[in-house]
C-alpha cells in the first residue's frame, strides 16, 4: 500500500501534442453514478480491475492530514460480508494480485486476476465500497503501521524528507503542501470515527470509476458490475475545490541540514497544470513544459546530461520533472548534485541550473532537439502500452484528475511534434519558459549533510 511513483514518469508517455491511439476504451456509467471503463486488450486470460476514487491528500484540511492515507489501510480490515483480512486471503486463493495506493488527488484499489475470477473480486470491491466496518481495534493497530511507514519511508529517508518540506515551501495556498502519509502529529490525532465520517463523505458510486483493463468487453462486464454495484446508492458529495496556487508567491528559499552524505539542490516553479490552464493557448504552455522537462532530462542526449554531467562535470547527477495531469496546479521540478570529486560546490550548482533555464528564454532549440524529444516520448509510450496495468492507471489517474482521458490519450492536436513548424514550437517554448521561470515563482531548497550544519554560513 502507499503512492504508486512510477505514475509520474507513466504520465510522461502520454501522447505529446496529439498521437491518435488505435483501439480507444469503452466507457458507460451506472444511474448511481459510477463511471466503468474498459479497456478491452486481448493478451491473454489475465484483467486488471482498479476502483479509483477522487480523494486524496489534497482534499484534507489542516489537522486531518493523512486520512485519505489511513482510510486505505483500513479498507483492507473487514466489512459486512468478509471479516479483517479476508478477502486479501481469498484473492491470494485465487491466484490473484491485489494492493492499492493514495496520491494527492486519488485513492485508487486494484486486483490482477484471470477473467473467470474477476466477479469475485467486483462483488468484495462492491462490498467495501457499501457496508466497510472499521473495526475500532483494527484501527488502533493499523496507525501504529502508519507511524511505522512514516518514520521508515520519510522521517529517516533524508531525500523523501527533503522532497516533503520542498513541497511544503513551493504549494503556500493549496492541499498540494501537506504529504500523502499526513504529518505524524496529525497521524497521532486521528480516531476511527474520523475515517468513518471520511468514508461516508468520499466513498460513494458518484464518486469512483472502475477501470478494468484485458480480456474483457463493456457487454460482458457491465452486467457483473450492475448486479454487484447498481444497488449502493450515490450520495451527495462535499463541495470540490481545485486546488490552485499564487501566480507568484515570491521567491522562496530553504537549507536542510540533513542525515546524508551528499548536498544536494531542489529548484520549482509554480506553473498551471492542464486542469487548470484554461484556455487553448494556456494548454500549448502545458505542452511546451513537457517538452523542456525532456530537453533537459530523460535520455543521455538530454541538456542536463550532455552539458552539466559529461561536459563541464559539474553535476554527479540531474534531475527534471513535470506533472501536467494534477487536478490543480503544478510545480517544474530539477534537482542536482553537484560532484564533489572535482571540487565542486552546491553554489555553482545552483547558478549553472539557472543558466540552463534562461537558455530556453534566450535562444530557440534546435530541430535537432525536437526530434529527439519526440522519439522519446514515442517510446516511452510505447513502454506504457505494454502493460495493462500501466494503461489502465493512466485512464485511472486522468479521470481522478476530472481530465477527459479519451481526448488527451487518442486524439490529434495540429500542435504535433511531427509537424514541420519548428520556428512555431521554438518560439512558444521561449515564451513559455520567459513567463514561468522566474524569481517570483521559485522555490529552491538547499540540502546539507548534518556534519556541515556549522559551515552553513561560511
């Protein structure tokens, strides 16, 4: 259980400025509301089902950080027809693969299975979704797992620590600044009828979409799930905010003194994301940010490698990264480490990132570039199509981001990078990176090994 971290870089396949796909997915909705999408793929005996719900981190409020997180567990600990840790043994009789994951804007729970026993996992998924019990003493052992995985995977983890005070800097306005897991004194404060309230507020049919993925057609599953899933009745659900952030919250900065053996930098940029573009002209932006996140990082030919890591040997590695699928608005991410082994120091580090960024401002890229831009994104998507998980997660996190996933995952956009206007594409990334990498709208986090922290001022 815990946040998938290989959606981001799945996003990153997603098509760049339009690839028509070939065998789009079917989708129908019950009258209670539930969304069902099939994604019919014909690989075999094996489906993937996954229950998606719009929760998640960025939806709590100051004080109940972590209970997207903590009702995840505790979906697993019984209901009215299974008790605690049933139907995790039930599933593993079957054969089957099971787990879920929360991120920021979703909470998402999943089965891989043969198609003959996929109605035993929908009637259990049903059943959770309608009659969960969260057992008091279940809850009492469960946080203290919870305590355990934070403590474990952040608390001690100097780079998730980092990355989590970074987040907490760059998002001053939204629900994007607290972590998925929730700060431990929140943990600490939770009780079962805080999840109980939060269960009944967000798990509701109106509120979820079942994505199935494999050897199975809308004709035949449409019946199992209205025979297990057209009786819950929908709800009314909390008012939904996006979550949107300052324009230019003004520059922020930070040094970490932290339990690791390298410095490293973290540099953001609070940008829209395509949820929140809001125009057609915004959404180009949305797409010349993916495309400089590429020319800087993702491949041995990429700026980031060729100039910083191979050619001055400044860095000792580089990082850039963007999510343009939030439900609310984003950060541009880089990150560095500078190589101590030829003497050089975080400062330099720092400066050379920045020269980096005002390069896209300053001089147009090449086609050259562009061109290895697109045969990475080509194949990372083809990477994605290989899997039927993978595909059914990316239909799964567009639509727990209210983004339509049938346009953005098959259909064309005259803005294609297969198109032959480069002097277009070259000057919206130069306007692009102009508005967005700014002082005003940056947040840089410096991290130290602990032993430094009295040379910090030197």
């Amino acid at each position: 259980m815990g946040c998938f971290r290989y959606l981001c870089v799945l996003l990153l396949a997603l098509p760049l400025f339009g690839e028509a796909a070939k065998a789009p997915p079917r989708e129908a909705t019950l009258d209670n509301g539930l969304r069902v999408i099939v994604y019919s793929y014909a690989s075999g005996p094996v489906v993937v089902s996954q229950m998606w719900y719009r929760v998640g981190s960025s939806y709590e409020a100051p004080g109940q950080t972590g209970i997207s997180h903590a009702l995840e567990h505790m979906m697993f600990k019984g209901s009215r027809k299974l008790a605690p840790g049933e139907a995790s043994r039930i599933l593993r009789e079957l054969g089957a693969e099971e787990n879920a994951f929360t991120g920021e804007d979703y909470t998402a729970y999943y089965q891989v299975l043969t198609r003959d026993r996929l109605e035993v996992a929908l009637e259990m998924e049903a059943d959770r979704m309608a009659t969960l019990a969260l057992p008091p003493a279940e809850f009492a052992k469960e946080i203290e797992v919870i305590k355990e995985e934070r403590r474990l995977r952040t608390d001690d983890n100097p780079s998730s620590l980092a990355y989590e005070r970074f987040k907490a800097l760059a998002f001053p306005a939204s629900g994007y600044h607290t972590p998925v897991i929730g700060w431990m004194d929140d943990i600490e404060r939770l009780d079962v009828q805080d999840l109980r309230r939060w269960y009944q507020n967000w798990y509701a049919p109106n509120n979820a979409t079942l994505v199935v993925a494999g050897a199975i057609g809308l004709e035949d599953l449409l019946p199992l799930v209205k025979r297990h899933f057209g009786h819950i009745p929908r709800r009314e659900l909390p008012p939904i905010k996006t979550p949107k952030e300052l324009a230019e919250p003004g520059e922020r900065s930070a040094t970490l003194h932290l339990r690791t053996e390298l410095p490293s930098l973290l540099l953001g940029f609070n940008v829209p994301s395509l949820a929140t573009a809001g125009s057609y002209e915004a959404e180009k932006e949305i797409d010349a940010l993916r495309v400089i996140a590429a020319l800087l990082d993702g491949s041995d030919s990429a700026r980031l490698s060729t100039e910083l890591v191979r050619g001055s040997e400044l860095v000792a590695g580089a990082d850039a990264w963007y999510d343009a699928f939030k439900r609310g608005d984003s950060l541009f991410v880089i990150s560095a480490t500078p190589n101590l082994a030829k003497g050089k120091t975080l400062k330099e580090v720092e400066n050379a990132l920045w020269q980096q960024l005002e390069r896209f401002k300053t001089e147009p890229v090449t086609v050259q570039e562009l061109d290895r831009a697109r045969v990475k994104f080509r194949a990372e998507r083809t990477y994605a199509q290989e899997s039927i998980s993978r595909q059914a997660s990316l239909i799964g996190r567009l639509t727990a981001a209210g983004l339509p996933w049938e346009k953005i995952l098959w259909s064309d956009d005259p803005f294609s990078l297969s198109c032959c206007y480069h002097k277009d594409k070259a000057e919206l990334i130069q306007k692009t990176a102009q508005r967005f990498f700014t002082r005003e709208r940056s947040t840089t986090v410096r991290i130290l090994p602990a032993v430094s922290k009295e040379l910090a001022h030197d």
